[in-house]
C-alpha cells in the first residue's frame, strides 16, 4: 500500500467534531464524577473531626515527624490520603486544615513525588520492575525533597530577617 492509502485510512477513522465533543464532555463528566465521589466525603469527614478532639490527638501523635518538614501533625491525613488514593484526596484533606503557603507547597512537593502508591506499585510490578522498591524509592526522594524544601525556606526566613535588620529597612 502506498503513503496515501495509508492517510485516507488514517483519515477516516478520525470522528467528526460533535462526535469528538460528545466523547470529551461525556468522559470528563465521568472523570469529574470519580473525582467528586471521592473528595467530598473526605472534605465532608475532615472537616467534621475539626470540631472532635480525635482530629488534635491524632495530630499529636503525627506532630514529631511531620514537624521535620515543617507540617503540623494533621497533615498526615493528606499524605495517606495521597500515598493510598491519589491527589485530589489528599487536596480534599488538606483544604479544610487551612495550612500556610509554604505548607501547602511542602506537600504538593512530596505528594507529587509519592502519590497513588499502592495502584501504581501495582502496576510497575506487573511490567516487571520491582515494585516494591520503587515504591520505597518515591518515599525517600519524597522526604528529600521535602528536607531539601525545608532547609531552603529556613534559608530564606533567615536572608529576609537579616535583611530587614539592615539600617534604613526597618
């Protein structure tokens, strides 16, 4: 077969535009769907234990390690939010703990890294890698980064202290 027999082929498998509209709207209201069925009874339930004093102690229990990236405690709902399920649970988590700046960039950091780890080991074990090192691999260069983002910003804080105690900027 020669080359334009190989494009009118291509080109008549290609839908017209409604078509492709109707395919796009359908698989993002589907996709949607998904993402809201998940998010909302997490906002729903973080939001609830705020007010309980379950959300505070288990925040005490988390507070050491967390605090070694500069997270309070509670934010380890976001990670296993992220680390079992996927992003936008752990967005869904993190919305109502009404963390600073810096805190939520911290863990978009490492949730970007280590996220949906059990699917995704999953599926790296059955190409045949090995999963469960790989797995362990995102959460160690999650925590590196996450060290590496903590360290940068106490930097900074520092450079801007010292910076404003310069004469004529106070």
């Amino acid at each position: 077969m020669n080359d334009q027999g190989t494009l009118d082929a291509a080109e008549e498998t290609i839908p017209d535009i409604p078509t492709r509209i109707r395919t796009g709207l359908s698989a993002g209201f589907q996709t949607s769907l998904k993402i809201i069925k998940v998010s909302v009874p997490l906002y729903v339930a973080v939001t609830l234990l705020k007010g309980t004093p379950v959300l505070d102690l288990l925040g005490k229990v988390f507070a050491p390690v967390m605090g070694i990236f500069g997270l309070p405690g509670e934010a380890a709902f976001a990670f296993v939010a992220a680390f079992l399920l996927n992003l936008y649970a752990a967005i869904a988590v993190i919305v109502p703990l009404h963390l600073t700046p810096f805190q939520v960039t911290q863990c978009g950091l490492m949730m970007g890294i280590a996220h949906n780890l059990v699917v995704e080991g999953g599926v790296l074990s059955t190409t045949g890698a090995r999963g469960g090192v790989l797995t362990l691999g995102r959460l160690v260069i999650a925590c590196v980064a996450g060290l590496l983002l903590r360290g940068l910003w106490s930097l900074w804080e520092t450079a801007a202290s010292w910076a404003m105690a310069l004469p004529g900027l106070s």
